[in-house]
C-alpha cells in the first residue's frame, strides 16, 4: 500500500511540476509514471542505459521534491480539495429555508466546480 501512495504521491508531483524538469527527464518520468514501464524498457525504448534510466529517475524524484518543498503547491491543492469536500459534506446536513435555498445551490455548485478540476 505504501508503494501506491508513493506512486500518486509521485505523480501529483509531476503534474504540477513535470514542466520545470529537462524534456529528457519529463519523457523518462512519463514512462516511468504513465506508461508504468519498467527501468529496461525504458532503457531500451530511449536508448540509453538502465542506469541512466535510474539516475534520470532519482535527481527527477529529487528536483520535485525540493519543487514542493520550497512552493508547496500540491499540499495546498490537497488542502483546499478537502476543505472543499468538507464544505460539501456540511452542506448535505443542512435543511435550508426556501429563501436560503438558491445561495445554498450556489455555493454547492461553487465547490463542485472547484473539486471538478481534481
């Protein structure tokens, strides 16, 4: 189980920051996460070696760390994700005045349009 949470874990990390890696590391990184290839296949797809396919993988693991680490994106979309689904779940408990009914709509639409995106 510790592995799959690594694995989303990773690939948050790559979509907020993959753009900022080298185009080399974007593509071994996109095999590696989407393609979910092997470090050999991807050698042998890229032509290059395993261990360069190891290497490329470590310091694109490490450079996205350090992305989130310093700006805390992924964190914060986390956050507000929650907080969103909280406001839902809060909102689902109500029984609202008929006067209070349309901004209660609003504000549900409101937090679905924020969780679509997710």
């Amino acid at each position: 189980m510790a592995d799959m949470e690594a694995r989303v874990a990773l690939n948050y990390l790559l979509d907020f920051y993959g753009p900022l890696l080298t185009p080399h590391r974007q593509e071994v990184m996109r095999l590696y996460c989407e393609e979910d290839l092997s470090q050999q296949e991807i050698a042998e797809q890229l032509s290059i070696t395993r261990q360069g396919v190891f290497d490329a993988i470590a310091k694109s693991k490490k450079q996205l760390t350090d992305y989130e680490d310093k700006l805390g994106l992924v964190a914060r979309y986390r956050a507000q994700s929650a907080a969103a689904e909280a406001c839902l779940a809060a909102l689902d408990r109500l029984t609202p005045a008929p006067e209070d009914e349309p901004a209660l709509r609003a504000a549900r639409q409101a937090l679905e349009g924020i969780l679509k995106d997710k």
